[in-house]
C-alpha cells in the first residue's frame, strides 16, 4: 500500500512500530505530486521544492516527522507565503504562524509547497488563485471548492496526508464537502490567527483538512489553545479532541434547521442528508426540525462584515515595505499601480465592496446594521442550542460545479456559501464530513454544528457517522498523467 | 481684537512612556538606529496582530483621572484609515466612540480666578513611523512606529494663545506629575494640534474654524494661533470668507499655510478593531489606580504653603516642575528650623541662576540638599561668609560637589568676625580717610557705606560688613 493514502493515524502506528521512516512517507507524498499535481495543480509552484536530505529525530514526538501540507495564506518562515496574490509575490514571512509553530514542536513536517486557494481567501472555487485554479481530483472539470481548495484536493487526491486551510465563511468546509474529505472550523478564538494573513478578522479560524474524523480530532488537539499573540484566542477547557471520539451518541439532541433544505438545494445533496440523519437516529440521537429563522439574511450580513474587514486589512499591501511594487513618479501613483496591477478581479471588487460600507455617510446603514443582524444570526444558534447539541445540514447546496461555471456571476458564487457562513458569523464551531456522491460521481458534504467550543460534540457524532458508513473512504480514482 | 473674541480647542498627543510598544514587545527607546526597534508587528507584516501594551492602558487611564474624566466601564479600539508610507497598515489603531475616558477638566490661572477648561476626551492610540527625506528618495524609520500615543481633546473652551498656553504647560505638567510621559515637544513625545475659530464678542454662533498642525513648541502654539487669530479678522474685515480648512505652521516664515481644505478632507473609515476585544474596566482597578495617583501640582503648592510656610508665589514656583518641587521638599526637609523661607529664597535665588546658567532644572543642579542646607546655615545664620562669597561658594559646589564648609576651608573665605582683628584694619581704614569721616560725623550716611568698603577691600572681602558696620558707628559716634 502506498504511504499516501493512509491517514495520519495509521501512519503514526506504522511509525512506532518502526515498520517505515518519515521519510518513505515524504518519497512516497513526492512520487505521487509528481504523477499527479500537474493535473490537479493542488500545489503553488511558485519556489522550487527542496526536500531535505536528512529528517530530524522526530521519535519522540506526536507527529512523528509526518508532513503537512499548509495553506498559502499561512505564514511559514522561511518559504513563501503569498495568499495566491501577484501583491505578495516573492513575499516570505521572517516568522512562523503559531499554528505552525504548534504543528513543528508536536513534530509535523511543514511541507515546503503552499497548498492553492482563492486569491487571499476571496472565493468559494480556488479559481481565483494567480497561479490558476485547482481541479477537482473526482473530476478535473469541476472545481475543488473554495477557498482552502488546494488543501482539500491535496488530502482528496493522496498528494496530502492531511492539511490545514482557514475559514471565514466556509472556505475550508466547502471544498472538504467537494472534494470528499473532513474539514472542520474551529470556534472563533479557539485557535491563535497570528501568522494567519487576515481575510476578515472576526471571522477567520485555521481548521484542519483530512481524510477522516479521527485525524482532524488529533490535528486540533495540538493546534488549539490560547496564544498569547492573539488576543481574541481562548483557552478552552480541556484540548484533547481524541480521547472522547468513541463514546456513544445515544441520546445525542440533534436539531435540523428547516431554513436549510428549502428550494434550489440540489435533490441528491438532500437525499443525501436525509439519509444520513437516519443513520445518526439509528444510533441513538434524537433529531428534530428546528428553525433559524435569520438564516436569510447571512450571506448579505456576511458580504457587508466580511468585505469591510478585507477592505481594512488588504490596505497594508500598498508597495511599501514588501511583495510586488511597481515604479511610479509618486507614492500614490506607486500605490495605485501597485494596487491595480498586484490584485485580482474578485480582491478589487471586495475592497471596493467593503471601501464602500464603511464610509462616511454609509456606515450606519451598512456595516453597523450588519453587525446588529450578525448578532440576531448569533441568537437564533443560542436558542436552538437550548435544547440541542449539535445541528446538522448540508454542507452546500449543491456538489462541485464546473470550472468556469460561476465565475463571472459572483452573486451565484457567494450563494454557495449560503449553508456555512452562519457558523462564522455566529462563532460556531462546524465540520464536513463526507456523506455521498451525486450520479456524477462528486461527493457530497454533511455538515454538523455545536456550541461554542463544542468541538468535543461535534466530532464525536462524526465519528460515530463515519464509524457507520464508508464514504470518508471513497477515494477519486485518477489515471496518471 | 476688541470686537472679537477666538475660540480654540486644543489637542494634544502625549507619547507614554511604556518600555515597550502600545501593541507589541518593541523597545520604546528614544534615538536608536533607524528599524533597530521593530517586529512584524509594527511594522504591519501580514498575519501579525496586534496586543494591548497593559502599562500603557493603565497609565491613560491614570491621566484620565488626573484631569477628572469619567473613566468608561468598557473601551474599545477602532482603525483609522489613511495610505501614508510611515503607517505601516495604512490604519492606526485608536479609538473612536468609546474612549478610555471623557467629560473631565483642568483648571488654568491666568488671573486670579481660575478657567476651566473642559476635557472632551483622553483616548490611546499607536504612532507612526517617520519619513526621512534624502536628496531624491525618502526612507522610512519604524522605530517610532507602534509607540502608544494618548490623545487629550479639550472643548472649544480656550479664548486666547495665552490660555492655550498656560493649558499647555498645565498638562505638561501633570502629565509629568504622574510620570506617565517626559513630555518633551523637541523630542515629539508632546505634540499638539489647534482648531481655532473667531466670533464677535457675545456671539453664541461658531464661525467658521481651522484646524492647525505642525506647531513644534509651547511657542509655536501661541505664536501659530495669534498669529491665526490675526489672519482670520483680517478676512472677516475684509468682507472674505473663512475657509475650513487645515494649516500648517511655518515656523522659518512665522505663517500658517493651507494644506488642505474641507473638500480634500479624508474619510478615516472608522470601524471596530476587531484583533482586539472589548476591554472592560473594573471599579476596583480604577480606584487602585486613582490610588496610585501622586500628589498633583496644585495640591503640592498647596501643602507647601502650609507645611513650609510658603508663599503662593514661592510655592507655585518650585511645583512647576516635579523633579524640582521633590528636590525643593528634600532641602526644606534638610533644613534645620521651622521657618524654610531661607530655604525657598535661596532655590528660586541663587540656585536656579546656577541651574539656569548651567542650562539645568534645579534638581539637576550637583548639589545634595545637606549641602544646601549647610550653606545656608553658613551664611544666613552663622554669618561664616557673606551672601555674595555664599553664591561663589554655591557655584564652587556645584562644579566640584564638595561641601560648603570644605570649600570656604580651602579658600580660606571665612568672614573675618573677631573684633580684635577687625578694629586693627578699621582703624587703619579711619586713619587713611580722614575727609570721609569727617563727612559722616556732618551727618552724611553714604560715607559710611564708603568707609565699610574700604574695610571690605583691606580684608579682600573677608570682613563681616555688619560687625564692621557695629565697629566703625562705634568707633565715629
């Protein structure tokens, strides 16, 4: 059996047992980014990949050496980091994200290629990427999703044994649902953003992208927990996510939100869902239809909040002080040209969004009652959760489109983030898992939501799911190029 | 003038002086190598984020009680947008509509009777960078950048460049007081900006203001706004309108210049700093550091009046300055007697020529307070030296360190006191002038004091001139 193709878990068992080396699984991760990423394009190419002649010790470590393939929004010293944006061409971080950070003590090799992504998180295909989109391995003509789709094509297509992608409306849950793999958004403070180049800050969380349920609870054990870089991370209780993952879900409260399978989801993706609510009941958890009666207004709300925040923190790429900077015979003329020149179609439109929300005059109209029906969003999830532990929906409406299906329609774009943005605007926590595959043979997302640092909740039902079914293991199979 | 009067608000920027930056762990130190004290914090790296400087938070809160705010259960900070190279996010995290504290005072002497002058709001903020202009090209130094900066807003409460001055030294003052900030305007740790308009005199109504920027000094702000002051009767006479606008003081040319108008008026885009939480402040932390206030200048004055015996004037004098008013207190405390009034003359006398001379404040001045005190004693009581040779001696002191006593020792200065000694020199001094005694015995009191001269002379200033005096009436009676 290829390396590759196993999960964290199991690679840690063949570790101890000394029956392979860090290193075979680095081999065997390159053998298949060989024959398989020209295609996919999972990858950023943007630095030659240099693979280190000698491993460090890593026995005695959680990790092991295994490598880990990262998100290109996620600074890692020492090798570019560039948000798949011409601005920060060349750009490399003098510091570690605290997530790698985590990652590299508990013995996790940073793979050196950057994983593609929307340019600077903004999208929900990985078509906006300046190095070219990202395919879906199940069918190279359909998008991977967006925006973490490099990560969640990498892990899909065995290029990864697991990864990390960030979300702020969906942007790792998404692509896990396209591309048939686990993605899981942590509650909002529960990891450190620091070294996470911000899309919007109130809204942004690194998660992990893997092949199963049990990985991802192992991959956020180590990177959760209060930093002390950022000020808007928590300590929560207790961060060992792998231990509860195999008690029961007997008597589990689960709520599923009518506001969710309302017209234009795709009939096989509700199909889908159902079905996989049968299977939580036949395991014991007790499922009612709940209402959230905001649902509606969470993409509006998200795309006044979420732009006005981009519109913020993609000022500081102005030609100064690093990425691109193109000569002009002033310094506002270098920032325009610099601006114009540096960002893509979709960053432009976002920031001009955002720029506008924000302004003299529009503010109160915009942003500031954004934020009051953010805060509305936020209560319907504190009264569901009264009376429930978790909430389940479709993680998307539909499975992958085609490349070049939505993107000159940006409204139709955005509405497929229409089921995970709640989660972000409310500071949830939620997960896709896999739950089927259309007559297409795309597979289709179940998304689980929980209280705030419910992470426990959440992957134990997964787990439970995935114990009692064998999507996660449907695996794209790709002929060599 | 007469027909007008100015309304003028003032505000000021105070750099705190934390050892490190208002949101990371950044050296705050003055005058390093240029970007020798950054991070990817404040220097705006992608992914970097930002983290309250506690210190810094605290001392704002502190100055806001100083001048009486109400300090706010909960604060929060917002982004400030505007593109300039030495801000390296194009935002400054500061705040907006929720400020650490506002609604305060602080009361100004002009006259008498004090002003008030109300205190909109204190909020804390972070600095930028500076630009460094170089033939062709500019280069930009971040050190600076990231320093936590504390802006005070007063309301339009200030009629005259006289009052925005005394305002300003006021502040000054107690912002040194707290120990918060040197407050040095050379150095850009205060900087402060005016909106100034004018009004006939019983004018409800606001005329139109300007708003002025790049005032250096305490003189710079009272000579930018007089001279505004001036500019804007001249248009209002004249029959012309007012623009609202910014303008810069020139300070080569002694004229404000237009920089840029109403129109051209940026939209700073306000909104949340959303790196950062709401912060909430606890009643008890505020009276913990209400407690940890020391005595202000005002109060100060007033306890040296009534402990020392002091003078208001003498009092108001030596609490100008903190270092100063504590120094001023070790030397009353050094002193041996009740009455310190010797003690007072001699500081804001003697030793301020000395620490003025030596371009000091009188703290700074090499002299311990027993030294002091020693040589006051010296010459105010014990009469060992005259008070001319004592403010020899107290330069001596100053330059060398070394005592009085030791001093006048050295120098052999002490007075010569001994009548056997002085009758010797005095009689000789008789003898050789003849025509001046005569005078004095006619009635004429100047030749006296000719006569005690040439005692003096003879002695090379040595005599004690009151027992010469004692003698020679003595002596020609």
């Amino acid at each position: 059996m290829d390396l590759n193709t196993l999960t964290g878990l199991n690679l840690i068992e063949k570790l101890n047992k000394k029956e392979i080396s860090a290193r075979d699984i680095l081999e065997s991760l390159e053998k298949s980014i060989q024959s398989k990423d020209s295609k996919i394009k999972a990858y950023v190419r943007s630095q030659a990949l240099h693979l280190p002649e000698q491993l460090a010790d890593y026995s005695k470590t959680t990790l092991k050496g295994i490598p880990i393939a990262i998100k290109d929004n996620i600074c890692t010293e020492g090798f570019n980091t560039e948000c798949c944006s011409k601005i920060l061409v060349g750009f490399r971080p003098p510091y570690d994200a605290t997530v790698i950070r985590k990652l590299k003590d508990a013995g996790a090799f940073i793979f050196p290629y950057k994983t593609n992504m929307d340019e600077f998180a903004f999208g929900s295909s990985t078509e906006n990427s300046c190095f070219g989109p990202t395919h879906n391995p199940r069918n190279p003509e359909y998008v991977p999703g967006g925006s973490s789709g490099g990560s969640a094509a990498a892990v899909s297509s065995d290029q990864a044994i697991w990864a990390l992608g960030s979300d702020t409306g969906g942007s790792i849950r998404q692509p896990a649902a396209f591309c048939g793999v686990v993605g899981l958004k942590p509650t909002y403070g529960l990891v450190s953003r620091y070294g996470l180049i911000a899309f919007a800050s109130s809204l942004d969380q690194i998660g992990p992208i893997t092949k199963d349920v049990s990985d991802c609870a192992l991959l956020l054990s180590i990177i959760a927990g209060r930093d002390n870089l950022d000020s808007t991370s928590v300590n929560p209780e207790g961060c060992d996510y792998s231990t509860s993952l195999e008690k029961n879900i007997e008597g589990m409260r689960i709520g599923i939100p009518k506001e969710y399978f309302i017209e234009g989801i795709d009939l096989k993706v509700k199909k889908a869902v159902l079905e996989a609510i049968e299977v939580l009941k036949k395991l014991g958890a007790k499922c009612r239809e709940v209402s959230l009666p905001h649902t509606e207004y969470a993409v509006p709300v998200y795309y006044i909040i979420a732009t006005a925040e981009a519109s913020s923190n993609l000022a500081r790429f102005d030609g100064v002080q690093y990425g691109l900077r193109e000569k002009a015979r002033d310094i506002i003329a270098m920032y325009k040209k610099t601006r114009d020149l540096g960002f893509g179609q979709e960053a432009k439109r976002r920031i001009l969004l955002g720029t506008f929300a924000l302004s003299h005059g529009y503010y109160d109209a915009y942003y500031l009652k954004a934020t009051r029906v953010r805060n509305l969003i936020y209560q319907d999830f504190v009264n569901v959760f009264k009376d429930c532990d978790c909430i389940v929906t479709p993680t998307s409406p539909t499975a992958a489109f085609k490349i070049g299906e939505k993107i000159e329609d940006p409204l139709k774009m955005y509405l497929s983030d229409i089921f995970t943005i709640s989660a972000n605007l409310a500071g949830i926590p939620a997960i896709s898992i896999p739950c089927g595959c259309t007559a297409q043979g795309l597979p289709i997302g179940l998304q689980i939501l929980s209280k705030h640092f419910a992470e426990g909740d959440l992957l134990r039902l997964a787990y439970a799911y995935e114990q009692n079914t064998s999507w996660h293991k449907v695996r794209p199979k790709l002929e060599p190029s | 003038m007469a027909k007008y009067e100015a309304v003028i608000g003032l505000e000021a920027h105070v750099h705190l002086e934390t050892k490190t930056k208002a949101f990371c762990g950044c050296s705050t130190e003055f005058g390093q190598l240029p970007n020798s004290q950054v991070c990817p914090v404040c220097l705006g790296f992608p992914g970097s984020l930002p983290v309250l400087n506690e210190l810094a938070f605290k001392y704002a809160i502190k100055v806001g009680l100083a001048l009486n705010c109400t300090v706010q259960g909960s604060t929060k900070f917002d982004r400030k947008h505007y593109y300039y190279p030495d801000l390296p996010k194009n935002y400054q995290i500061s705040q907006y509509d929720r400020p650490i504290s506002k609604d305060g005072f602080l009361d100004i002497y002009l006259g008498q009777e004090p002003k008030r002058i109300r205190i909109k709001r204190v909020h804390l903020e972070e600095d930028a960078g500076k630009l460094i202009h170089q033939d062709d090209r500019s280069l930009i130094d971040f050190n600076r950048a990231g320093i936590p900066l504390l802006e005070i807003v007063t309301e339009p409460d200030i009629s005259s460049p006289e009052e925005a001055y005394e305002y300003l030294a006021d502040l000054k003052n107690i912002i040194e007081y707290l120990d918060v900030s040197d407050c040095d305007m050379e150095k850009g740790s205060l900087r402060c900006d005016a909106n100034i308009s004018i009004r006939l005199e019983g004018n409800k109504e606001l005329g139109v203001k300007t708003e002025l920027k790049n005032m250096n000094s305490f003189k710079g702000v009272k000579d930018a706004l007089a001279y505004e002051i001036e500019r804007q009767i001249g248009l209002v006479e004249s029959g012309d309108k007012i623009v609202q606008q910014t303008r810069l003081w020139d300070v080569k040319e002694l004229k404000t210049i237009s920089m840029r108008t109403k129109e051209e008026a940026k939209d700073y885009r306000y909104f949340p700093e959303p790196d950062l939480p709401l912060f909430m402040i606890e009643q008890e932390e505020i009276a913990k550091i209400k407690k940890e206030i020391a005595e202000l200048p005002k109060e100060k004055s007033r306890r040296f009046m009534k402990e020392y015996g002091l003078s208001e004037y003498d009092a108001r004098i030596l609490v100008a300055n903190k270092s100063n008013a504590d120094y001023a207190e070790k030397c009353f405390k050094a002193w041996p007697g009740g009455d310190k009034k010797p003690v007072a003359n001699w500081l804001i006398g003697p030793v301020t020529s000395t620490a003025n001379a030596a371009k000091v404040e009188i703290s700074q001045v090499n002299i311990p307070p027993a030294h002091l005190s020693e040589l006051i004693v010296l010459v105010e009581r014990e009469q060992v030296i005259s008070h001319l040779t004592g403010k020899a001696v107290l330069e001596e002191m100053a330059a060398t360190g070394a005592s009085a006593s030791f001093i006048i020792r050295k120098k052999n200065l002490a007075q010569i006191s001994d009548e056997a000694a002085l009758e010797k020199e005095i009689e000789a001094v008789i003898r050789e002038n003849t025509k001046s005694v005569e005078d004095f015995q006619a009635g004429k009191g100047n030749s006296l004091m000719f006569l005690i001269g040439q005692v003096m002379k003879k002695t090379k200033g040595k005599a004690n001139p009151k027992k010469v005096q004692e003698i020679l009436k003595r002596r020609l009676r």
